[in-house]
C-alpha cells in the first residue's frame, strides 16, 4: 500500500515509491536521497502543521508538509 | 564583526579574476554537499582558521587561503556546500562559477552517507577535470558500522579516492600528494578577460548552463543517476548491523513534539543563563544565576580597570591641563573630579572601557554558548520546532539560526540569510535583523545601564523589542503576499564540540570585534568631540527637537547618541550615561537606539545583500518603525 509521508505514522516506514512534483522540487527532494527505492522511516509530526521529520538512508531531514505529500512510500 | 571570512561578491569577483591570470594553474577548490566538513578540511590544508559549525550551511561565500607543498605555494578555496551542480540557489551558482577557475577539484564526501554524496561527485566527473574524492568523516562512518572500501571506489569512478578524517589530519597528507600528482586542467577560456561590469552573477550562470550547455554538460537523467549511485554503493560498501547508541536515541527524542518541545525551551532558557552568567562573572567576579551574586571573586574587568587603569589614567589626566583639547579627547570630562569610565568619554576611558571592559566578557560568554549549540547539532533542530510558528511569521524555522547569529554580531546575522532559499524571506530576515534584533555589543551595554534599575526593565526593553519583531514581519507578511517556500533541511547528527575547532572559531568571531569595534569607536569620538566644538550638534538638536522631544519625551540632547549609533550601537548607548535620564526615557532611548538605522558595518552588509533598491525598503520600514515605536513608546510607558 502507498502512503504519503504525511500519512506514515511515527515509527512507520518502507521504501520510497514516487516522487511528484515540479523539476525543481523533484530536484531538491532527489539531493536529499528521497529517490525511488530509499529506505524511509518516519520520525515524528510536528504540532501545528509544522514539518514532518523522517529518516531517509540514515540522514533525518525535516520536509514541509506540502512538500512531503508529494513522496509517496509503499509501505 | 565581520570577519566571517566572507568577501563581498565585488571583493571576490575582483581577486578570482586577479588569480585567473597569474595562478589558474595552482588553484585547488574544495567541492562537497553542505555540513560535509569542506571547512575543516579547508583549515587543515592551509592553516586559515574558518567558521565551522555543526549545520549545513555555514559557509555563505567562499574562503581563499594558501596551502605550501614543498616549494610550491597553492592557492586554496572552500566553495560553499551544494548538493548539486544545477544552479538552483546561490551556493550552487557560486560553486559553478569557481568550476570554471580551478586547476584542481578535491570533492569532499561522507563515507556515512556514500549514496547521497555520490549523486555531486558524479556531476562533478562529468565536468572532466582533475578531480581527486576524499571520504571525510570514514572515522564516524566505522563507527555507524559502515565501512567504504576506498580502493574499490577508486576503481568504480576512475578518480584518486583517499579516506580522511578532516577533524583530526588522518590522510590529509596522501590526499594532498595524490591530488597534486593528477595534471591542474588547462585555463578556462570565458574568464580571460575577467568579470566585465555589474551583471547579475545569477543570471549568467543560469544562462551559461541552461542554455549554453558548456562543455557538451547534458542533463543526466535523474533514474540513470540513482540506480548507478545504487549500484556502486553496492559494491563499494559494507553495513554492519548497527546498535542504537544513546546519540540516536536523543536525536530521535529532540524530534519528537513533545519531548523535543520541551527540550527546546530547556535548552534556550539554560543558554540564556549560562550566557549571563558567564558574561557576569567575566566583568564582575560574582558567581550566581539571578539577583545577588553567590559569591564574588576577586576577578573580572572592572576590577582590573579600578585597581590597573584608573591610577594610571588619574596622573595622566593630572600632567594634563583638564581644560585642554587633548585631555577631552583623551580622558574626557571629570565627573566631581574623578574620572567615570562610562560617563567620562575619552578615548582612553569610556572608548577602551565600554569594548574591553563591558562588551568583550558578554560577547566571549555569548559567542561560546552559541558555538556550542552550533557546534553539537541543535540549531537545525530548533528551526524544525520554530518552523510552524516561524511560518505564521512568513518566515521558515531555519531564519532562527540568522537570527540568532545576529543576537551576536548583525553583520554576520545578515549575512546568514543566504542560506534562505527566496529573495523574498531574506530580504525580511535581514530587515527584521537589522531592526529588531540588538546585537550583544548593545545588549552588553543595556544590561550595564539599564540593568542599574534592575531585572524588570532589561526585560522589559527585551519585551518591546520582540513586539516590533513580531509586528514588522506579521506587517511584512501581510503586505508582501508572495510565494514563501516550506522548509526542507537535512538534521546533522549530534557531534561533541571539539574544543580546539570551538576555540578556533570563538578567536576569529572575538578578534573581528577587536580589530573592527576599537578604531570605529575612537573615531566616533574624536568626531563627537570636534562637532561638539565646532557647535553642529547645537543646530542638530534644534532641528530634531519636535521628534525627539515631543514624540518621544527624549531631552534634545539624546540627538547625539543617536547619531553616533550609526557607528557603533555600544559606544553610543553609553553616552545616555551622563544625560540624566529617566528610567522611563533610559528604556525608550534603549529601544530607539537598537531599532534607529543599523550600525555602519550592518547597514554596508545590508545593502550589498539586498541590493540598493531593497536594502531602501529596508530603511524605509525600519523608519517608519522607529517613528511609531517611539511615539507609543512615550504615550504608553
């Protein structure tokens, strides 16, 4: 099953199954490892629609929302 | 301060086109991902001392020093970090630009996190140069239980790969002898003529590579790339099952909403007092947290300036005729016949009294609790915590690590706003910096005067100027309704502060203030002195008097500070000393001081950030915001 990153629960995680989006977010999303494959595991949600935060190839990144519904993780 | 040891874009351009035609062949650039350790590298290789800290980011511009090997003297450079060599924001475009002058590459890699890393070096190696790879961090990476096999890496991309650990010199030396052993590549032929005129460094690098497509660059696709990058990781390295130490756990725990949230106001509220703390005892020997010092030592600067200075001064001033020019410009006016080295104003008094004896022990008590939050790991993760917040704001977390930079030295602070991805959030950063936010010259010297009155009207001084903050970039978010980007950052891992690296860097933040405050504020008074003389001060008053008195309840003469604030913010709060103030009068003239037109220093940064069109908005908000404070400041209060 897909999830979007903002959906994974804390603790959750899979594989990285599409990233959408404009050639520049897909750009700057691809630097930080989020490519088709990578290992992610989510860390946590921040209150007040602030930022998820997730581990993908062992870095923690924290991704706006907006930018995180675009990863969608088969989990 | 501003030796952050970033040039000015103009400087750079300048000395880059200098070496392209003496020294091309010499040039060695350090290229690499943010946080990589490219500056600690960089410091090793020529013993420049460079900012260093623990978030991706630190270096804004670039760093040039000089590195000998044998006979031969090399020109060094520290690129900023960029994750890739498409010109995307301006540490990419900078890194381009640098390209296209070096003789030699030395790509700097985390061995702990090959696959990402491995996505630039491939950019790299299709620039066709000399290029060596240096796995920096393989000590870290062992510990993680990774293991990259250098030698196979070598034979997957046909470039020297050597395993370095920067912080520490392991395999620098064979780094440095295998990438001089590669031949330097041939001058570029576009820069022989240097950078003709002002056009926008930017645009010509986005033209050059998105249209021109120099060098047959063709646009890898982005598939092809990570499935190459999969398979040479693959055969390169080694995982081991790796445990759960105590730095994962507390990484995962300053994440997480609630713990971490907690964790943030601890850890702010313990560096505000450390900060204090030490910044008491370093002036006045008194050891203890709020109110009544514990104990006092028989330490600190105002000792060392009664008991050392203040003898020597007195027969100074006594072989003086007190009446003459020297002795005002020298020691000032005589306060019942002794010498007051805040009131007094002489070059020798209150100009070596407020930076060495007030300002120096805040600012090396403040700059050493910054550098340990920059250099263990927290600041990315307060900028996640403050994001959503931040965001309300029209700004995103990661403009709290400007911020915080500018409570020490606004010129760095704006300088930081680079690592902002809009135009649009770091021309409200940098306004809001150069606004509101006091650097700790200024703050050491609220706490000094206004402190006198107690705890209660520091911070109420603190408190409105956290108001002006709040409301300038709520009137900035609402008036400016553009675009703003959401935050997307890396979290380095947790690091200890390597002392020698956290004494390295405190140096080059304190010598700046030394070498760049003192001149400033002995000119401030020889020029205050020679208008007071000649009686333009007189006339100033006249003119400014409806503002300053009628508005804002200041006696005419508080026209003065506020002028020398246009040089240095400490040395001009000082000079409400001798006025007599009101507590009332004291706190506005506090506030109007830290808000009214930036320190020149600041203000020279700021305009060559923002350009001369936006760096006038700035002024004109920060105008507009100094009239109404003011004004309410003085109906209200």
């Amino acid at each position: 099953m897909n999830k979007s990153l903002n959906d994974l629960a804390p603790g959750e995680g899979g594989r990285v199954a599409s990233v959408e989006g404009g050639l520049r977010v897909r750009q700057r999303l691809h630097s930080l490892g989020f490519v088709e494959g990578a290992t992610v595991h989510k860390l946590s949600n921040l209150a007040w629609g602030g930022p998820v935060v997730v581990e993908v190839n062992r870095v923690q990144v924290a991704i706006g929302r907006g930018m995180a519904r675009r990863v969608s993780v088969e989990v | 301060m501003r030796n952050e040891r970033n040039p000015s874009r103009s400087e750079a351009k300048k000395s880059r086109a200098d070496w392209s035609r003496k020294h091309l062949e010499l040039d060695l650039l350090l290229v690499g991902q943010p946080n990589v350790g490219k500056s600690v590298l960089f410091s090793r290789l020529t013993g420049v001392r460079a900012v260093v800290s623990n978030y991706p980011g630190t270096t804004v511009s670039y760093t040039a020093g000089r590195m000998r090997s044998g006979e031969v003297t090399y020109r060094v450079v520290d690129a900023p970090g960029t994750y890739s060599l498409e010109p995307l924001d301006e540490a990419a475009a900078v890194t381009i630009d640098l390209l296209d002058d070096a003789g030699r590459i030395i790509n700097v890699v985390d061995a702990g996190h090959l696959e990402r890393h491995l996505a630039l070096t491939l950019e790299l190696l299709e620039q066709n140069r000399p290029i060596a790879v240096a796995l920096n961090m393989s000590d870290e990476a062992r510990r993680n239980g990774i293991h990259v096999d250098a030698v196979a890496l070598e034979a997957e991309l046909g470039v020297p790969v050597v395993a370095v650990v920067a912080r520490t010199g392991e395999g620098v030396k064979q780094l440095i002898d295998r990438c001089l052993s590669l031949p330097p590549a041939p001058r570029c032929s576009g820069d022989e003529a240097g950078h003709p005129g002002h056009h926008p460094h930017l645009r010509r690098l986005s033209q050059d590579h998105l249209l021109s497509e120099p060098k047959g660059h063709v646009h890898l696709d982005p598939d092809r790339v990570w499935q190459r990058i999969g398979r040479i990781s693959e055969r390169v390295q080694r995982l081991e099952h790796h445990r759960h130490g105590l730095t994962e756990r507390l990484e995962e725990l300053s994440v997480h909403p609630l713990w971490g949230s907690l964790l943030a106001v601890f850890v702010l509220a313990a560096a505000f007092v450390l900060t204090r703390m030490l910044g008491e005892f370093f002036i006045t020997g008194g050891v203890g947290i709020v109110g009544e010092p514990w104990l006092t030592l028989p330490f600190g600067t105002e000792l060392l300036f009664e008991r050392a200075v203040r003898p020597l001064l007195t027969m100074f001033s006594g072989a003086l005729h007190p009446g003459s020019l020297l002795h005002r410009a020298l020691i000032g006016t005589l306060v019942d016949g002794q010498i007051d080295f805040m009131q007094s104003f002489g070059i020798l008094t209150s100009g070596i009294f407020i930076p060495l004896g007030v300002v120096l022990p805040y600012l090396v008590s403040f700059y050493f609790v910054l550098s340990l939050l920059e250099d263990s790991g927290y600041l990315p993760r307060l900028a996640v915590f403050l994001d959503s917040f931040m965001h309300r704001l029209g700004l995103h977390g990661y403009a709290i690590i400007p911020t915080l930079l500018g409570l020490g030295c606004n010129v760095p602070g704006v300088m930081a706003t680079r690592i902002l991805e809009s135009k649009l959030q770091r021309f409200v950063a940098a306004t809001l910096i150069s606004i509101a936010v006091p650097c700790a010259a200024l703050q050491a010297m609220i706490v000094g005067l206004v402190g006198r009155h107690g705890v209660a009207p520091v911070l109420l001084v603190y408190g409105i100027l956290a108001i002006v903050w709040l409301l300038i970039s709520l009137v900035l978010r609402i008036t400016l309704r553009q675009f703003r980007p959401e935050l997307l950052m890396e979290i380095p891992p947790y690091r200890f502060p390597v002392p020698r690296a956290l004494a390295a860097k405190l140096w080059i933040r304190i010598s700046g203030f030394l070498r760049e405050a003192l001149p400033i504020i002995f000119v401030a008074i020889i020029a205050v002195n020679v208008l007071y003389q000649l009686r333009l001060f007189d006339r100033l008053a006249v003119l400014a008097e409806p503002v300053i008195t009628r508005l804002w309840g200041l006696p005419p003469e508080a026209v003065v500070p506020l002028m020398v604030g246009i040089l240095r913010k400490d040395l001009a709060l000082g000079m409400f000393a001798p006025l007599s103030l009101t507590l009332k009068q004291l706190i506005i003239g506090s506030v109007l001081l830290a808000m009214f037109f930036p320190c020149i220093a600041t203000f020279v940064v700021l305009f060559r950030e923002l350009k001369v069109k936006d760096g006038l908005k700035s002024v004109g908000i920060m105008l507009l915001a100094v009239f109404g404070t003011g004004t309410v400041l003085n109906l209200v209060l």
